[in-house]
C-alpha cells in the first residue's frame, strides 16, 4: 500500500501543497510456515479434506510468519478459526504470538469436538497497516488413524493397516488387507504396504 506525502512549501509569501507518491511500499504478512500440530514430528495440519489429521486431544497449531514494517511498527494481529466442514458458522479462538521469534498458536479443543465430523481450520494475520493475509484451508477431525488411511481406527474395517479405499469384497465388514478369507474360490493373495492395499483372487 502506497502512503502520500504531503509537504507544505512557504516561497515568497505563498503557500504551495505538494502531493508525493514515492513513499515506500508496505507489503502484507507473509506465512513462512505451518499449520503444525505441536508434538512427535510436528506434521502439517491437512490441507485435503478427503484425509483430514486425525487429532484424539487438544493441540496446538503453530504457525510462522514475516512483515515488512515498512509503514508502521505495530505488531501483527492474528485470528484462528474452524468449524465443521459444510457449515457457516465459524467458532474463534484465542491466539497467542510470539512476534520476535516470529511464530503464533492457537489451541484446538479437540476432545470438546464431535467424533466423525471433519472441520476445516484457517488463520488470519493482520499488519498494523490493517493489510490482512489469509491462509488456506486446512482440515482436521477428532479420533486416530493408526495406520494413517485416512480412516479413523473406530470406523477402519482393517485397522493397523493402510487402506484406504476400505475393500471388503465378502461385505463382512473386514478389510480385504486383513480378511483371511475375502471371499475369493481360489483362495485369496493379499498385497499391502505402506501405499497400496488390493486383493488379487484367483491368480
């Protein structure tokens, strides 16, 4: 954002209003980092909605972030929010930053939340030129994913092991990864790892 300079010049008895636009720029925050969920390896909170992070208790999310201060000195100002995926209505909470090490959190009320809804978080930072940036979105719900399918451990039909796509050819409610008997007239042969699950039967 561009600020003008006004300068009154007095010559020879006159008045003369020079209007300047060569002040300096003031740029808007910029997010260096995060969401982090604060703990173990600090992983990104999820920016895909189809496999939210599965958090089972109250965290914080850290996030890191820069300004200019070009016009102004004033510190940043921050709002965290979330609400569950779908809705309107946001619920805010309280943020705390840390401006000279350049890092703010909020805390999640993770076991206050409903089981088996996803909620989408944002965050917003506000410079002391009221320039605001704005994060995207990012996606969590309240359970464990164990085996980080995407799927939480209660609803998982093969928990411990990765898949999420949640075949169970026999429909008795096992995953294919984890059924000794699929459901194949062959007999069943079971791939797994850590990125694909299928079931290959009578091969």
């Amino acid at each position: 954002m561009k600020k003008f300079l006004l300068v009154l010049l007095l010559c020879c008895g006159s008045v003369f209003l020079i209007q300047s636009t060569n002040a300096l720029a003031d740029d808007p925050p910029v997010i260096t980092g995060g969401p982090f969920v604060a703990g173990g390896y600090w992983p990104l909170l999820s920016a895909d909605e189809d496999f939210p992070s599965f958090i089972n208790q109250d965290v914080n999310i850290v996030w890191t972030f820069s300004d200019d201060f070009a016009s102004c000195s004033g510190e940043c100002t921050h709002i965290a929010k979330y609400k569950v995926t779908g809705t309107n209505n946001w619920n805010k909470e309280p943020v705390t930053a840390v401006p000279a090490e350049g890092y703010a959190m909020t805390t999640l009320p993770i076991v206050t939340l409903k089981k088996f809804k996803t909620y989408m978080f944002r965050f917003e930072i506000e410079d002391c030129d009221n320039q605001k940036t704005e994060s995207p979105q990012y996606y969590f719900a309240y359970g464990i994913d164990a085996d980080d399918d995407g799927i939480d451990d209660e609803e998982d039909n093969c928990e411990g092991l990765y898949n999420p796509n949640q075949r169970d050819a026999d429909k008795d409610d096992i995953g294919d990864c984890c059924d000794e008997s699929p459901g194949c007239t062959d007999g069943p042969v079971v791939a797994c790892s850590q990125n694909i699950c299928d079931s290959v039967c009578g091969q």
